[in-house]
C-alpha cells in the first residue's frame, strides 16, 4: 500500500478522503480495496493514475485481508 496508494490517499491530503497511511484508515476500507485493485466491475479502478498493479500484489493484499485484516 505504502509504494502503490499512499502518493494519493495520504494524511494530509487524502483522495476520495481515504487515508491510507494507518491501519484504522486502511482498515476501515479494507472491504473495498479489493475490488478497487483489481478494476471489478462496480469499483472505482485503482491506481487511476498508473497500470494495475502486479498480480503479486493483488494476492498479498488480498491475502491480507482474508486473513483478517491484521495490524502487522
């Protein structure tokens, strides 16, 4: 999220109002983040800005947020 999002959904000037930068914040958004990475249908596509991001990457955070949505 750190190298992908947080350019855009900062502290101290959050796109959409969506501060990636802390766990609350990412994790009260954690539902939609998948959605949003991997373009489906119904989501704003994330990065706007850039290419979709690697399939690798998708997995982790997917994985992540199967997984429960940790504070590691």
């Amino acid at each position: 999220l750190v190298s992908n999002c947080t350019g855009c959904h900062n502290a101290t000037a959050p796109s959409g109002g969506i501060n990636l930068t802390n766990f609350t914040g990412t994790k009260a958004i954690s539902a939609r983040i998948v959605g949003a990475i991997t373009h489906a249908a119904g989501y704003v596509a994330m990065p706007t800005s850039t290419i979709k991001l690697s399939a690798c990457d998708i997995n982790k955070i997917s994985a992540w947020i199967t997984q429960g949505t940790l504070n590691n």
